[in-house]
C-alpha cells in the first residue's frame, strides 16, 4: 500500500517579501504541509541566494527526504491554494500539478480569468485528495 504524499513547501524570503520574483537575494527555507503551525524543518538563513540556488539547496534537502517518505518539494507556501510548481516529486504528481500550475500561467492567474482559476483549483484540490488518500 502506497504512503500519503507529505508535501513540503520551498520559501524564497527577500528584502522585497516573500516570493517576489523580482528578487535577486533571498534567504531558504523548507516549511511541512499539515502543521499547526508553519515551522522551518529546514532553513539557511545565513547565505542570500540566488532563486536559482535557493532552488538547488531545496532541491539536494528533498533528494535525501525522499529516502524516507513519499513527499514533494513545491516552490511556494502551504497557505496558498493555487496551483503552484512542483520542483522535486513523483512523476505523475509533478507533471499533473505542473501543468495546472502552467495553465494558471497562461490564463493569467486570478486577475485574467477567475472562472478559469475556479477550475484549476478544484482539480488541484481533487488531485492533492487522492494522493492524501494513498
């Protein structure tokens, strides 16, 4: 029988606030979906890095991760409900949120089509319920 996927969630923090794109620094850290409260299991708070780096740092955390658990790595934060990109995971999981993640994209987010949106979020929703359900 296949374990619950537990989802982990990658915080890009800069002087710009959290998540901004625009950001050239930032501080990492890894928050566990489920929780509470929202606290770090992992966490550089002492290097600025790039996104980029930032990305590979979560990246190298969830390979080891994933020796013991089912999970995912997603660049984001657990109290945002859109779609948001899958960096490490399993395949189907990751390729099915990507490309909810993608379409909100294309769509424009919330501000382009809001139905589109609807759409999108309760697919998100239904497929994060099956694989809680494994």
């Amino acid at each position: 029988m296949a374990m619950a996927l537990k989802r982990y969630f990658l915080r890009l923090t800069s002087w710009k606030g959290l998540g901004d794109p625009t950001a050239k620094h930032c501080y990492a850290d890894i928050v566990c979906d489920g929780a509470t409260e929202v606290e770090s299991v992992a966490k550089d708070h002492e290097h600025l890095f790039s996104p980029d780096e930032a990305r590979k740092w979560g990246r190298i955390w969830m390979e080891r991760q994933r020796r013991r658990e089912a999970c995912c790595l997603i660049e984001g934060g657990p109290q945002f409900l859109d779609p948001q990109e899958v960096l490490v995971g399993p395949r189907e999981y990751k390729r099915d949120v990507n490309r909810l993640y993608r379409q909100a994209e294309d769509v424009g987010w919330w501000e382009g089509d809001e139905a589109k949106m609807m759409e999108l979020c309760k697919e998100l929703h239904d497929l994060n319920a099956r694989h809680e359900a494994r």
